[in-house]
C-alpha cells in the first residue's frame, strides 16, 4: 500500500472550545489561543509513546471518534512542521520524504537542530529516523553498460 502525505490534513484550533468541543487526552499543556492548529490522519492509529518523544500532544473530539495531534510545546511553524514530519516519516516508514531526510542527514547542521529539539530523545528520534531513510537509500540496482 502506498500512503500519500496528504492523509494528513489540519483543523483549525481557533474555531473550536476546548472542553466543549474537544478534550486533551495526553499529559500535555494545551494552551487555548496558542494551539492554532490541530493535525488529523486518516485511517491512522495514534503512537501514544512517539508523540510524547516529540512533545506533541493529543486531543478528542466529543462529538465525533476522532482524534488530532497538536505541537504541545506551542513555539513556532518551523519546529511544528519538523515535528509533525517526522512523526508521519516514523509512523508510515514507507513514506519516502526525500526533503526531510536531506534537511536532518545532508549536514550536521540538521542532525544538531534535531537533538536540541528533542533533547534527550533526539538520539533515539535520529537512529529511527536513519533506519528508515537508510533502507531505502539500498536498494541500487547495476546495469552492464552494453
């Protein structure tokens, strides 16, 4: 099965009331008018111990089975956006995101951003991360030149 990244899809955090509309269902802060964003997969089951990792946080719609991943830490687009990539790349390794991999792995640059955002986790984030972009980068097939 292929899976595209456009399985994953955002509602605006803004338009909602927190406990009326939805409620966290992770240990972590949610900030009302901070989390302006709230991410939904598509047929996807939620990795409780990898958004923890990733200081994201979950919430639950009342009205509705579902549920969507917010950036707990609330600090800006750019590391949301990190977060939320890799935590699709580690949950649908078969997903091939070629800019994410050159960003962390083309300089050390990228692999010290990602172990200042992840603290104590980046290592372990950095070793899932290699694993998956190293199976694919594998697979080279040699053609006999005629």
């Amino acid at each position: 099965m292929s899976l595209q990244k456009k399985e994953m899809y955002f509602v605006d955090a803004n338009e909602l009331i927190y406990g009326e509309d939805f409620d966290v269902v992770t240990d972590t802060p949610f900030i009302e008018g901070e989390v302006e964003r709230l991410y939904g997969l598509d047929n996807h089951k939620i990795n409780y111990s990898l958004i923890q990792k990733l200081n994201l946080g979950v919430v639950k719609n009342k009205y509705y089975d579902e549920y969507y991943i917010y950036n707990a830490v609330c600090d800006n687009i750019k590391n949301e956006s990190i977060r939320l990539g890799i935590y699709y790349q580690i949950t649908h390794p078969e997903f091939d995101d070629k800019a994410l991999d050159s960003w962390i792995f083309g300089s050390t640059d990228g692999v010290d951003y990602i172990l200042d955002l992840f603290g104590s986790h980046g290592v372990c984030v950095l070793s899932w991360l290699n694993d998956i972009f190293s199976k694919k980068k594998g697979n080279v097939l040699a053609f006999n030149p005629r």
